[in-house]
C-alpha cells in the first residue's frame, strides 16, 4: 500500500472565484465599458446562483471558499452606498458560513468602479482614500462574516497587464506608472490592512500575489543579464513588496515556470522532454510551486494557496494537476513551510480575462465545473477531476 500523504490537521480546502468573471450583470466597471475588451456579461450567472454553485462546492468537500466584492455595485457613485448590493453580499456570506465554509474575500480583483476609473483610477493619489472607504464600509457591514481579507488580488499582475503591456484597461504604457501604481496598490494595502484590524483586530489580513518560479536556463544558454532579470524580477514580486507591506499571510497565485534564457523568459525545452502544458499554453511543472514555496519560507508568514489551476476544457489533465502541484506542496511542507490551505481556482468555469484581440473571454476553461455558455440554462456539470480533488478533500491528503 502506498503511504497516504496527509495535509496538516484543519488545512482549508476549496475554490477561488472573483465577482466580474462569474456573476454577471455587471455593467458599470471599466472593464464592462472598455470599447476593447469583450464583456463577461451574464458571465456564469453566479450572483443569482450561488446557492447551487455552494452546494456543489459543499458535496465536493470543500471547506473553505475565496470569492470578491464587486466594488462597482457596492459603491455606483463616489460614496453612495448600495444598501441592496451590500445585502446581496450578506446573504452570499452567510450562506457560506451557515454551510461551513471558511471564507476569504477579495476587495479588489482587476476590476475598477467607472467614476474610479474615470478619476485616474490607481494612478491617482486619492486612490488609497477611496479604497479605504469602501473598506471601512465592508468591514461595517460585512467583516463578521469574513475570515481572511485579500485586500487586492496579485497587485503585480495588475500593474503590468494594465500599465507596462497596456492590455487591461486603461491601456497604459509605460514603466513609471507602471510604478506608481503598484506602490500606490501596496499603500493602500497597508492602509486598509489597518482599517481591517481596528474593526477586527484579531482577523486574518493579507493580498494574493502572483508569483512564478523564476530560473535562468542552464549553461552555456544564459547571460548574466538572465541572472539579473531573475534576481530583479524575483526581489520586487517577493523581497521589495512583503518588506513593504503589512501581512498576516501570504497569499500565493502560483501558475508559472519561467525559464531566462539568453536574456528572453521562455519555457525551454529540458532533457529532450515534451512540454506538458495547459490550453493556454502554460508550462505544467509542479516542482515550480514546490521551489515558490520555499523561497516564501523565509518570510515566516502562514502560506495559503488563493490560486492554481489549470484550463484543460477536455479535463484530460486537470486531476493530474492537482494531484501533482499538492504533491509539491506536501513536501513543501514536510520541509518546514507553513502551508495552510489550498483554493484550486476556479470553482465554475468562467469569464477569463482577454489577453489578445478576438479573444471572447470563454474559451478557457479552468473550473471544476463546466458551464455550458452556449446553454440559456447555464448549466453546470460537475467535472470528473473535480470528483478526484473531492476525494482529496476528505482525505485530507492525497
Ligand atoms: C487571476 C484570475 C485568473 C487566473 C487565470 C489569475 O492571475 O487572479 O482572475 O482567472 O489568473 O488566468
């Protein structure tokens, strides 16, 4: 019999979410009203189903759930509050507690209020003062249902998509705001990480970053620039950021290998074998959450995983996935890191943000339940690999 690998006793397990990609029916952010990007539209329908969606998530033996409040709905015009959004809120949060989950809420995931965006949005000074105030409102009339706080999700992600690669709205280019949103991003974390503590001062609060697995490629095929732009890249996603920054966790996005090599970040091909990858095209190679994890150690902070995934619309892949990112995360922890829960992203397939003209936004699938776009019904089925992760779930182990 093979040893059974058991995850430390009260390990979180579930899914991630994030409100523009599944609720639908979101109109007045500035990713619904980008001329260049596809809408999500009634994306997966979750905000009036959520209830089946958390029952499905109950039978599969999840006992924790990260999802994020549509800050557009909450708060439609600078500070006039939706009391109806903010009750919808309540209901979802309650359920999910009155059904046993743990829950993570996220206050910020891509996604910009208009009259926020239209005020110059992250790069305005007044940013941190806005965000502190729809904080300070969450945490009025929510924060009891909210056990961790993700403040923004992946701060680093954003600030290039939508500032240095001009993909995501607003479509900027340049290194300076590049900059000064991402510090702009981190004070305003540092600030509602405070705002978060006097309401509650004993709740847990962090950010998700996303962090790859960054190495230069082996020798003679590097240059000392690749060492530098792994140690660069690596010190501002890790090093810079957490000493700057208040954290009760860390909050791990983990989907990336990178590879430098000769100075351009790109997955090489190692010891003649096949890359194995995702339907987006991301190398699959466990051992980089395994090599992330221990680099994080040294923050000494709780660890949990707020992401990882994969897109296999065929779910040929996916239970292999999981069972082999966990793998690495368990000997992650037999090695001494503080890892204390995992959040598989995403529960439901979902609107992915577009990354390329043409792009729809639905032709990535990354959840454990498929959803049939093309259906009025929106109906879910439960995928085979999530029946897989279920059962690790139960077991607490694999
Ligand atoms: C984001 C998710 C996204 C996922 C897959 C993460 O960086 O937080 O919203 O769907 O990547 O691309």
């Amino acid at each position: 019999m093979p040893e059974i690998k058991k995850f430390p006793k009260g390990f979180l397990w579930g899914a991630a979410t994030s409100a523009y990609q599944v609720e639908g029916g979101i109109e007045n952010n500035d990713w619904a009203r980008d001329p260049l990007i596809a809408k999500a539209g009634p994306a997966c329908d979750h905000y009036h189903r959520y209830v089946d969606d958390f029952l499905i998530a109950k039978g599969l033996n999840h006992n924790a759930h990260r999802l994020s409040l549509e800050w557009s709905r909450i708060e439609p015009e600078k500070g006039r509050w939706n009391e109806q959004e903010l009750r919808h809120y309540h209901h979802v949060l309650s359920f999910l507690k009155e059904n046993g989950f743990v829950t993570f809420v996220t206050l910020h995931h891509f996604t910009n209020p208009l009259w926020f965006a239209k005020e110059g949005g992250w790069l305005n000074k007044n940013s941190t003062k806005y965000f502190e105030a729809f904080t300070s409102k969450i945490a009025q009339s929510l924060g009891h249902l909210i056990d961790f706080w993700i403040t923004i999700n992946e701060p680093n992600v954003y600030a290039d998509m939508c500032y240095r690669a001009g993909i995501w709205p607003p479509h900027k280019r340049s290194l300076l705001k590049t900059y000064r949103v991402y510090r702009n991003m981190l004070e305003a974390h540092n600030r509602v990480y405070e705002i978060i503590h006097k309401y509650y001062p004993k709740t847990q609060a962090g950010f998700a970053q996303n962090i790859a697995f960054n190495e230069v490629d082996g020798w003679p095929n590097f240059s000392m620039w690749d060492v530098y732009a792994v140690r660069f890249i690596d010190w501002m996603t890790i090093g810079f950021t957490y000493q700057r920054t208040k954290n009760d966790f860390v909050g791990l996005n983990h989907y990336f290998h990178k590879v430098f090599s000769l100075s351009k970040s790109k997955v090489v091909n190692r010891e003649g074998k096949a890359i194995n990858r995702t339907d987006k095209g991301w190398e699959i190679y466990p051992l980089a959450i395994y090599k992330v994890l221990l680099k994080l150690k040294k923050l000494d902070l709780p660890i949990y995983i707020t992401e990882n995934g994969i897109a296999d619309s065929q779910d040929l892949k996916r239970a292999d996935y999981i069972h082999d990112y966990l793998e690495q995360v368990y000997f992650a922890i037999r090695h001494g890191v503080d890892v204390k829960g995992y959040l598989y992203w995403s529960l439901l397939d979902n609107y992915e943000w577009p990354v390329k003209s043409g792009d729809t936004g639905y032709g990535y699938k990354f959840g454990l339940v498929e959803v049939d776009f093309n259906s009025k019904a929106l109906t879910r089925r439960v995928r085979e690999s999530a029946k897989v992760y279920a059962r690790i779930c139960k077991e607490n182990g694999l």
